[in-house]
C-alpha cells in the first residue's frame, strides 16, 4: 500500500507545482518558476519511490496495466523534462509539462489501488521493456510537440510582431527548435527499439511478429511521420516552421494510437 | 529631521543652465568642503550628472542652511535670480528622502529605467565618504536608498525592455537567435541608427559583421571602424546566404531585398532562421519576404511600436515604484523617529528583559527542580543584573541628549544592541 500513498503524494506535490508554474507566469518571476521547478522535481521522487514500492510489493515491472502505463509516461515526461531543464533553461516549458503530467496522474491514480493479476502471456521479460522504451520515445515526443506548439506560437507572435506580451515568456525560436529536434532524436530510436521488441515478444505470444492491429497500425503510421521528420531535419535541413508543426502532426497520430484505440476500438494489444 | 535636498533636473533647468552649473561645479569634492564651511551644515552629498545637479544636506539650522546652498548655486552657477527660482527646486524631510529615492531608483531619469543614475549616486556617495562629509543621518537615507533602488530594479519591470529603436532590434534579436554568440550581420548602407544597432549587437556577442555600401570606398571605411569585412554591393544576393542578421538602411529608391533572393538564400542557407531589420525610409526590403518561412522583417515602424509600447510599461511599472518608495519613506521616517532618546531606552530595555524571558524558559527544566522563592530569586538577580548594564549607558545617553549630540549614540546604540532588527 505504500506504493499507493506515495502515488497520492506525488499527485498533490505535482499539483503544487502546476500552481506554482501558473503562477509563475501570471506574475513574470523567474524565482517562481525556479521554486515550482524544485516543487516539481520534489514530485517526481515521490511518484519514483511508489514505482519501486510497486515493484517491491507486485514483483513484476510495473507498466503492465493501461493504468500503471499512464503514470509511467507522466514519471517519463517529467523525468526527461527535469533531466534537461538544466541544459535547456527554458523553465516555461514546465509550465506545459507539469499540467499535462499532473492530469495524466489523475488518470493513472483512478486505477491503481490494489493490484490486477497478470495473464499468464504477459509474464516476459520482454513485455517491461517493450513499454519502457516505446513509453519513455512517446514521451520525448510529447516533449518534442511543447516545443513545437511553443515555436508556432512564438513565432506567429513574432511575424506578427505582437513582442510585447505573452511572447516575453516564451523561449527564443532557436531554443525551441533545438529542444524539438533533440527529442526527435532520442526519441525516434527508442520508439523504434520499443516496436521490435514488442514484436519479437509478439512472436512468441501470437505467433507472428505482425498483426495488423489498429493500434500497431495507427503507430506504424505515426512512426513514418516521425521517420519522415527526422529525413527531413537530417537530410534536408528542415528547422523551425515546418518542423515544429510535423512534430505536432506526428504527435496527434500517435495519440490516436495511444489513447483513442483503447478506449473506442477492439484490438488484440489490450490485455487487462 | 532636518533634511534638505536642492536642486535642478532636465525636467526644470534647460540643458544651458545645468551646462554652466555641472561644468563650474563637475563632482568637484572641493565642493563639499565648501559647503561643510557653513555652519548652519553638518552633513552634505553633492550630486551633479548630465541631466540633474543635486545637493542633499543635513542641517543644524534649516531656514539658514537653504540661503547658504542658493548663494552656493546662485554663485557656481552664474544665474540670474529669475532662473533661479525657475530652475531649482527643494525638498525637505521626508520629501527630501523620496526625491532621493526617486533619483537612485531611475524614476526620476530622462529615460526611465536607465541604469547608470544608480551608479552615479553611489559615485558621489563614495566622494562624500572620503571627505568625511556624511554622518549618521546621511549615511542611513543613502544606503535605504540603494535598497529602494535593488528593490524596485527587482520588484518592477521599470529597467525592462528596450526604450530604443537599436535596443529593441537586439531583444528581437535574442529572441530569434537565443543567444548571438557567432552569429553575422550584413549592414547595408550607412546610417546613424543602424549603425547604432550594428553596434549593440556586437557587444552581444556577433562575430562577424559584413558591411556592403553603394560607393566601396565608404564601406571599406565602415569596415574598419567596425573591424568588419567590407564586401561588394552587387554580391548583396550571395552574401545573404551566409548571414543571420541583415540591417538595411540605402538611400535606394527601390527595394534592394527581393522575395525571390531571400528564397534562393533560404534554401542555401538549409532553412536557417533569418532576421532583417530595415530601417531605411523609402524601405530596402520588400515586405512580402516576411511571408517566407523562417524569416523575419521588422521595418522602422514595427521597431518604433515596440518602443512605444515598452515605454508605456515603463511608465505603468512606474506606479508601482512610486508605492514601494512611498512605502520606504515610511520606514524611514520611523526609523528616524525611533532616533529619540526615550523610545531608545525603552526598546534596548525590551530586549534585555525579553532575552532574561526566553532564558529562563529554556532553563526551565532544571528550574522545575527550585521552589518557588528560589526560582524568584533568580529572576530578581537577572533584573538586578540588567539594570547595572543598562544604567552607565543610560545615563550616558541622557546627558549626551541634554547637549544635543546624543544622534550619533543613538544610532550606534541602535545598530549594536540590533534594536532595528525585526
């Protein structure tokens, strides 16, 4: 149960900060948005330590259940996002990462008191690692697509030459543009190992490594946008414009793959 | 309290009249000598920058200290009477001490927010210092007013955002580029403003400038002052392949900056982001490249809007200074009431008495041990205590005060026994 109350901690110590960074940019301080970063750093170790008491008390990796995915994601998100605020010092970027990661826990913590048994195919070492890296890839895309949205922002604020508000929050447009292209770049290989070891476990699950699956499709789908974009940066040159709003397009697929096929569509990838 | 401030600033003295006076008077400590001649004065800061001349004094006698400071200023000066009275102003006491606050806070500037006043106070603060012509009083209003000046720097947006057209083509700049660290310009043409921004722009941290111009000859010369590459005007279509940032401010009739040529230099350039400032009247560029991906046009206008606007916040911040400094005037004027010989004696002997209080409680586990009359005894010894401590200072206050020198005990009593801390 400790996993439980720790979960219930991080909850209201990431709420705190959602505050804080709202806060922070109603009254333009800097100190606030460094407070609130702490707040919410101080949230990811409670939300760390109820992974490693779920763990200790299930004994299995817990990112088997929609709903330890999902707190997994937001653990994801912030931890990437804590990770390179440093490097970054883009503080206003936490500004979208902490609601999005406190309303995913919300989601999360509905369905995680007491435990799910597991079936008896899900118990592969493969299937922890399968969701760790394809979740930790999604989760650099979520990232990539604040950046995104961000850039767009900004810089339709600038070619506007609307400077005087909002847009002093914001981050300059090489900054955004380098945190999107940094997440695509991890992201993309992480998402890409996550599907091949999901197949290779699929394998011995299903018996074939391919289902034509909506949610294997609609994330296939999704990954050739993400491929294309990267070609596009790599190979091309792409920056700014064009980028950031491929890596939202990109992003919008992905969340049809993660969210709406569990909950509308019949597919053989949901287990519990 | 007995504080004079006089003085004249760029919003009632002509540039003339504060010419003569700063040039005769300069931050000339001789100055301050002078004025510790009057008797009627007993501390003095002498303030004198382009735009304002201040004298801030502490007075024995007010009426006859303010005829002496005019005769200074009708006397360095060279005025006339009439622009005397027309030019100078003054302040006493506690608004005095705000039009001080006022001054180091950048309220008062010709630009608001402008960050050099604040170091021009503390220049004639430390003149003052060296002279030996602050005391207690002085030192305590200059060194709230330094506060005032931190906390309204902090507190406010008055010293944000660029009030000038050059300033806020760099801002525009850092937001695009982040930092501009290595980054290269292309200058177009001459011109006073545009050189100006060429200038900013280098001391963030530009790299590399290249400086095209209709007559070589001249951007050769441009070059060299900006220790730059003059290049050909002809070659302007190439050259933007490789630049980051373009200030065009020709003479031309027409457009020296097409759509077409950014296009060809975008895809050169692989989509790299592209500032262009014009700031020349008929305009160099055409404003349809804004339209093109990754690129940026801000014309004199756009430029002069942000000004405009940030000038406006400027003002709006302003009030909100204005609060702190009415807030902190208060304060001092509390502290300086607090300057009295009784209130002092009082407060030092709260805190004797509260620091006996808090001892005993912490020692109340082993006193549980006593009896009610030893424990009494105790306290009775501790008050006896104080009040031999206390009794050589108090008197000693008492009759410093009857020969009205007691400011200076007072205020080293206050800072010694921290009677100001709360």
């Amino acid at each position: 149960m400790m996993d439980t109350m720790f979960l219930k901690a991080a909850l209201a110590v990431y709420f705190v900060s959602v505050l804080g960074y709202v806060t922070s940019i109603y009254v333009r301080r800097v100190m606030v948005a460094k407070v609130s970063t702490w707040i919410f750093f101080l949230a990811f170790l409670c939300h760390t330590i109820s992974f490693i008491f779920r763990y200790l008390e299930t004994g299995h990796t817990p990112v088997i259940s929609i709903y330890e995915t999902l707190s997994f994601f937001a653990w994801a998100m912030a931890g990437v996002y804590l990770a390179f605020q440093p490097k970054t010092k883009t503080r206003v970027l936490g500004a979208f990462v902490s609601p999005v990661t406190f309303l995913l826990m919300i989601a999360a913590s509905k369905g995680l008191e007491g435990y799910v048994s597991i079936p008896e195919v899900l118990k592969s070492n493969l299937v922890p690692l399968h969701v760790i890296l394809s979740v930790t890839g999604e989760a650099l895309f979520a990232l990539a697509s604040f950046a995104g949205a961000m850039y767009l922002i900004q810089e339709g604020l600038i070619k506007n030459k609307k400077v005087s508000g909002f847009s002093r929050m914001l981050p300059s447009l090489s900054d955004l543009d380098r945190i999107n292209h940094f997440c695509l770049m991890w992201g993309f290989p992480l998402l890409t190992l996550g599907v091949l070891v999901g197949s290779l476990w699929a394998r011995t699950a299903w018996g074939s490594h391919w289902q034509w699956d909506p949610k294997q499709v609609w994330t296939l789908v999704a990954w050739v946008f993400y491929a294309l974009l990267l070609h596009q940066r790599l190979a091309i040159g792409w920056k700014g414009h064009k980028a950031a709003f491929l890596s939202l397009l990109a992003f919008a697929i992905l969340l049809v793959s993660l969210v709406a096929i569990n909950l509308f569509f019949v597919t053989a990838h949901s287990f519990i | 309290m007995n504080i004079i401030l006089i003085g004249m600033n760029h919003k009632t003295a002509p540039l003339e009249i504060r010419e003569r006076l700063s040039l005769t008077c300069g931050n000339d400590a001789n100055h301050l000598a002078e004025i510790m001649k009057f008797p009627e004065i007993q501390e003095v800061l002498y303030l004198a920058t382009c735009n304002r001349v201040e004298v801030l004094a502490n007075a024995v006698d007010t009426a006859g200290a303010v005829e002496k400071l005019r005769a200074f200023i009708f006397h360095h000066g060279n005025l006339s009477a009439e622009e005397m009275a027309r030019c100078l102003y003054l302040h006493y006491d506690d608004e005095a001490v705000r039009h001080l606050f006022r001054v180091a806070s950048s309220i008062d500037s010709m630009v608001m927010g402008e960050p050099q006043i604040l170091g021009q106070v503390k220049d004639a603060y430390r003149t003052a210092v060296e002279h030996n012509t602050t005391g207690v009083i002085l030192n305590r209003v200059l060194h709230h007013a330094f506060r005032v000046a931190k906390r309204v720097r902090t507190e406010t947006g008055i010293a944000h955002n660029a009030v000038s057209v050059s300033f806020a083509a760099v801002e525009l700049a850092k937001k695009i580029f982040g930092s501009l660290e290595g980054k290269t310009i292309l200058l177009i043409g001459a011109g006073e403003m545009s050189e100006l921004a060429a200038r900013h722009l280098l001391n963030q941290g530009v790299r590399k400038i290249l400086i095209a111009n209709r007559t070589y000859a001249r951007a050769l010369q441009m070059a060299e002052n900006f220790h730059g590459t003059a290049t050909d005007f002809d070659t302007l279509a190439e050259k933007l392949r490789d630049v980051d940032i373009v200030i065009s401010s020709t003479g031309a009739p027409g457009y020296v900056i097409t759509p077409p040529m950014i296009e060809a230099a975008i895809r050169r350039r692989k989509n790299r982001l592209l500032f262009l400032i014009d700031i020349a009247v008929p305009r160099d560029i055409d404003p349809a490249v804004n339209e093109i991906d990754n690129v940026y046009l801000y014309n004199i206008d756009n430029l002069q809007d942000i000004v405009d606007t940030n000038v406006k916040s400027r003002q709006r911040e302003a009030e909100k200074a204005e609060a702190i400094i009415d807030d902190e005037v208060g304060k001092y004027h509390e502290w300086f009431n607090t300057l009295e010989v009784v209130p002092t004696i009082i407060s030092l002997r709260e805190k004797m008495e509260g620091i006996v209080k808090s001892e005993l409680v912490k020692s109340g586990s082993w006193m549980q041990n006593l009896n009610e009359e030893e424990k009494k005894n105790i306290e009775i010894l501790a008050g006896s205590i104080i009040n031999k401590i206390l009794h050589d200072p108090i008197t000693g206050l008492k009759e410093e005060s009857r020969e009205n020198g007691a400011l200076p005990y007072i205020a080293a009593l206050r800072r010694l026994f921290g009677l100001d801390d709360v």
